[in-house]
C-alpha cells in the first residue's frame, strides 16, 4: 500500500516503517480511503510533534526503568489524616459503603460539617 522505508525496531526487534521527518505530499495518498489517509495524516503530525517534545515526551525504555515508583515528591499534603479504629453499626457501615469510591472521606465531611454546626470546630 505505501512506499515507506522499513527500519528494525531496537526495542521491540519487529520491523516498522519508519515515520518521515516531513508529512509525504498529498499525491501519497493518493487512492487511498479520504478517512484512513486523514487518520493517518493526523497520526504522522502527532508523533512529530511528539518527537519535537511539543506536546508529550518520549521516554526511552532507560527512562522508563529508572523511574521511582509511588508518588511524585511534594505531592503528600501537609496536613495528613490520622488513622482511627471505629466501631458503627452493620447497617449504617453498610450504607455508608454502598455509596462508592470515597465513603471514608465523606464520612469525614459529615463530622467535620456537623461539628461546625455544633460549633466546636473552627
């Protein structure tokens, strides 16, 4: 289908064809389905751009290697939250969890929110 040059992949040892510093010309596409070859265009501009480190980088499989696991340093908040035992009934514990992904921290809105209240909490 297309007059690309092939290259083996270091990484991968597979043969790939070898993406063109420049778009080809039009007439490249030329017989070509309008949405495979816009598709494609798209394609070979993003990974330029990607390439040129506009808008994403490219990580070599080193890179990848040497990157520390866990969370990005400064990213731990300042004041972090202390772990507590609880005891609640079954069946408020069991509502509480039927709301999903984060019921511990809406557990502790709903005290902060009612403390406030109370106004024992500043």
């Amino acid at each position: 289908m297309t007059d690309r040059p092939k290259v083996r992949s270091k990484v991968t040892s597979k043969v790939t064809a070898k993406t063109p510093a420049a778009l080809p010309p039009p007439e490249f596409w030329a017989g070509v389905d309008p949405d495979i070859a816009a598709f494609e265009r798209g394609l070979l501009e993003s990974l330029g751009q990607a390439k040129r480190g506009e808008f994403a980088a490219v990580h070599t499989p080193q890179q990848i290697a040497a990157r520390r696991r866990g969370r990005p340093t400064g990213s731990v908040q300042v004041s972090t939250k202390e772990p507590v035992k609880i005891r609640l009934d079954p069946d408020v514990l069991a509502a509480l969890r039927a709301t999903g992904d984060g019921w511990q921290t809406r557990i502790n809105s709903t005290l902060r929110a009612s403390l406030e209240l109370a106004g024992r909490l500043g």
